[in-house]
C-alpha cells in the first residue's frame, strides 16, 4: 500500500498516528475507517493536491450506488492513483 495515501487517510480523519497502523487494503472507508462526508471531502481534496486530477474520489463516488458506497476500500482508492505512484 502506498505510504502516503495512508497519510492521507490519517490527515483527513485527524487520526492519531496509531490509527493508520491497522489499514488494510481491505479496510471500507465507511465501516472500518468511519469517514464521515467532510472527512472524506478533505481526503479528496488531498488526494487531488498530491496525485493530480485523476486521483477524483469525488467522482469515484458519484458513480457508485449505496450498497457500492458502503463497499468502497482502500484498494478502491489505490487504484484512483496515477500508475507510477500506484506501486
């Protein structure tokens, strides 16, 4: 998993450092992570200033329906990351 997503996931949560420890690339952004919707606005903003305009969780959300929402993961957004900084 990259590093810096998972920074990016304890910067938007305001998550003590030990919180990222136990992220998984299967970890839901809703049930395991508990993101809230302005937590998740932050990490899509950071996500765009770091990896560029593809990296659009916005629009990754837009596009998924609620059971598709509630499933979303880590490995769902390691894979909105341009390819050199996917690996």
């Amino acid at each position: 998993m990259h590093p810096e997503l998972i920074a990016l996931l304890a910067e938007a949560a305001d998550a003590p450092p030990d919180w990222a420890e136990a992220i998984t690339p299967e970890s839901r952004l809703d049930e395991d992570l508990l993101l809230d919707e302005c937590e998740l606005a932050a990490l899509g903003e950071l996500l765009r200033r770091r990896f560029g305009p593809s990296a659009d969780l916005a629009a990754l959300r837009a596009g998924l329906d609620l059971p598709a929402l509630e499933a979303l993961t880590v490995a769902d957004l390691h894979r909105l990351l341009p390819e050199e900084d996917a690996r």
